[in-house]
C-alpha cells in the first residue's frame, strides 16, 4: 500500500475532502500508479484486479478536469463518458461519483437497457456533464439523436475486459468513433487480451501504462480452498457453509442453477437472493438491495450478473459450480478480500471434476488446499465460523416474480418483463442510476448508494466498496 497521500498526488483538496467524508483516507496502489499522469491530461492504461481501487483512479482525475475546464454541459451532449459492461456496475460507478460531483456541482445520468427511456431522454435533454452509460443502450440513444458525443472531453472503458467477453467491443468501437480524438481517454482493465490491445492502439494517444494487482498477482489476504465431495453433499455443505454469520457470494454457471439453488437455500432457512440475466431489472434491484442491506447475507449470481456487485464485506465466495476458465475464477474470487480486507475463496469438486479443477487453479496462478469433506466436516465450521451459542434461524426470502411472465394476445408479453413490466426505471433505491433524472450540484439522482446506506449492522456494504 502506498504511503502518498491524495493530496500528495496532485487531487484537489475539495475532491480529497470528499473521499475522507467516506473514510477513504490512502490511495491504493492503482491510484497511487495513475492519478499523477491522469491528472496531467495523458491518456492512460490501467490494470488491476477487480477491487483494486480502478473506480476512483479515474473518477477523481475526470471530475478535476471537468471543474477546470471552461466548457459547460449542453442539452444532448454530455461533457464526458464513462462506459461499463453492465448495469449493476455503472450505477455503483454513479454512486461512487456523487459525492465527487456533489461538491464540484456537476451533473450526471446514468444509462442502460432493460428501463424506460424516457427519464434518459429527459436527462440528457437537460444536460449532463458526465454520462455513464452501458454500451448498447448508449448506442441506441444515439441513433435517434438523443444523444451527442461531440463535446466529451474525457472518455473511460471500465472493466474493458469484460466488455470484450461479452461481445461489446463493435459497439465500444462505434461509440469511440464518435468522440473527439482530441479528449482525454483512460482506458482500465484486469488483462490485455481479447481485444482490449485493439482498443489501446487505436483509441489511446501514447498512453501511459500502470499495472497494480493485476489478474494473476496473489492476495495475501485470500485462501483459497477447494473442497473434494460426494455430488449428493453438495447442497448440505453449501447451506452449511452459507448459514454462518456474514455475506456470501454463490456463483453456478447456469441461470436455472442460480434461481434452482437461492430457492432450496431459502428451503434450508439460508435467506439467499439469485441475481443471473432472465430476471427482470425490478427483481433485480429488489435483490441486490436485499442483498446490500442484509436482509439476505447470500447472494446466488452468475459470472455476468455479479460483475457489477462492489461490497468489501463478502467474506467467503463459493465456486457451487466450478467456471470453466481462469479469468472468469479470478473475477468470480476478486468479490472477497476487497480493500485489505481477508476473504475465503472455496470450490466444490466433485470425483469427475478432479482434472479440470486442478488445471483451473493452476491456470490462475493460485495455491489452494485441497480436503475431501462431507456434512459435519470441521473444515466446515473452520471456513465459515459461528458464534458460541450457534446462529438464530432467520426469515426466508420469499420469491414473488414468476419464472415466466404469462403470453398476452399479440405477443408482447416476453417484451413486457424485460421492461419490468412498466415501461420506466424502477423508482427503488437500487435503480436510482436508471431514473436518469439528474439534478444540479448532485451526482446522480436517486443514487444506487441510498439503498446500500439503508441497512444496519454489520453486514452493510462499507463505504469504500467502489474503491
């Protein structure tokens, strides 16, 4: 960890003042690397793991520029960009912005499918200085004229990894086109494969290259685990596990397999919430917040839909389905072990899984502790601690939103949940960054955060979750 100081690195006083309302106090080490060229104007290459601190490493140059330029937001063409793979990711991205831009009375929206467009449209016609925004609604608004990228003066790719994994550099690439070839671009991601060194080469101007925690780099304060069992054990280990004090993260492969899982959890009295790509964005905000405010201390996800979720508190991650590849364990296991904090990463392994677990681990460049177990095991109770007296049994969560929203005449009825089902963003904390409504002096309307700050205990999300 760095021994600087925000202010040793050049941030505006007003903007560290912000940061330390938050208890962010020391840069980390990807800030410490980036923040003097990028508060100097230069195009930058980040690489870092995920929860490594990327998020202000580019929020805080992106603001001090705004404030120093002399431009000012117009209807229609936001002064800046920011592009994310997911929504879950750019409204953490506009809660992490707001008390930035709060103090430095500027303006933002946020983007995405899935919501109305209405409050988008409505937002960006009253002008935004900073625009976060997912790369197929972005383009969308832009075919109708709803949005112009002619006068961003700085433009930033998060997580441009994982906008290459899921098919958006085309579209990265369109949008890119359209923004000033004089601006200022930083570009941050976990690796430099699958593609991201076309978006470099082509997009960056002798930009400058900082790598801190990247991908492959250890976390000394993450174990890693993986437990050998019989396919028949696999649910009673998992709600053991799951039942102790604390948050944790289930990751399956499959969509089915996360809804099929949250359910028999909730079954076994683990309060769990899914979170995978078929539910609607209403159920989706509904259980991210119930999962941030701990009214369910497990979350079951997918690889896609859990990239967005920034909480320093999991503290164990459970592979219930080992990923087929590397990058996508090292994403899954970068959700623990955030902002110096310690975490338990632990695969379940099956007989047949043996070979493909080993060459996975390997892969990630990871040491992990092999044990075969089975219910009663005291690794069990090792790797997922209770309290003397044992844990209260707690309210399960109850599922309300069908599997599959019933077929109306003529068709549309799928169309409707994708929506859901109300043609607007949701109006729910979580959803804030969607209602596009932007306000003057705050940094996004409805902010995600609100949601996040409502639970008590200590299982709420801290407030350097997005560093």
């Amino acid at each position: 960890m760095s021994t600087r100081s925000f202010a040793d690195l050049g941030v505006p006083t007003r903007l560290t003042d912000a940061l330390h309302s938050r208890g962010i106090l020391t840069p980390t080490p990807i800030q410490a690397a980036t923040l003097p060229d990028s508060l100097a104007g230069r195009d930058v290459l980040g690489r870092g793991r995920t929860g490594s601190g990327k998020t202000y490493a580019f929020l805080l140059p992106l603001v001090a520029r705004l404030t120093d330029s002399p431009s000012r937001r117009g209807a229609k063409r936001p002064r800046s960009l920011i592009l994310a793979p997911t929504r879950e990711l750019a409204g953490q991205i506009a809660e992490s912005l707001q008390p930035l831009a709060q103090v430095a009375g500027l303006r933002s929206t946020t983007v995405f499918g899935g919501v109305g467009k209405g409050p988008q449209i409505r937002a960006l016609s009253a002008g935004v200085d900073v625009l976060i925004a997912c790369p197929g609604r972005l383009e969308d608004l832009m075919s109708t004229g709803d949005v112009m990228l002619d006068a961003v003066e700085v433009t930033i790719l998060d997580e441009a990894d994982h906008m290459a994994d899921l098919g958006f550099l085309p579209g990265v690439k369109r949008i890119m086109d359209r923004t000033p070839r004089t601006g200022q671009r930083m570009l941050f991601s976990a690796t430099l494969d699958g593609g991201i060194d076309v978006l470099v080469r082509k997009y960056l101007t002798n930009p400058v290259s900082h790598s801190a925690d990247s991908a492959q780099s250890p976390v000394s304060t993450m174990e890693h685990h993986v437990l050998h069992i019989a396919g028949t054990d696999r649910l009673d280990v998992l709600a053991d596990l799951a039942s102790a004090p604390g948050r944790s993260l289930v990751f399956t492969r499959t969509k089915h397999g996360a809804k099929k899982l949250a359910k028999q959890l909730n079954g076994r009295g683990v309060p769990a919430v899914e979170l995978h790509g078929n539910l609607a964005q209403n159920a989706r905000t509904r259980n991210l917040e119930a999962f941030h405010s701990g009214r369910a201390a497990t979350l079951v996800a997918t690889d896609i839909a859990a990239r967005g979720i920034h909480v320093d508190d999991v503290g164990l991650v459970i592979h219930a389905d080992p990923p087929v590849e590397h990058k996508a364990y090292l994403h899954r296991s970068g959700r623990t072990a955030r902002a110096g904090a310690s975490g338990r990463v632990v695969t379940l392994m099956t007989d047949e899984q043996q070979r493909d677990v080993r060459a996975l681990t390997k892969a990630a460049g990871v040491t992990a502790t092999t044990t075969r177990v089975a219910v009663g095991h005291p690794l069990l109770t090792e790797l997922a601690p209770r309290p003397a007296g044992g844990v209260a049994p707690q309210a399960p969560i109850v599922f309300d939103t069908p599997a599959q929203p019933q077929r109306r005449s003529g068709g549309n009825g799928g169309g409707r949940r994708q929506g859901s089902g109300s043609g607007r963003s949701s109006g729910s904390p979580r959803s804030g960054a969607g209602r596009g409504q932007a306000s003057s002096g705050r940094g996004q309307a409805g902010s995600p955060g609100r949601g996040q700050r409502s639970g008590g205990g200590s299982r709420r999300g801290s407030a350097t979750a997005a560093r």
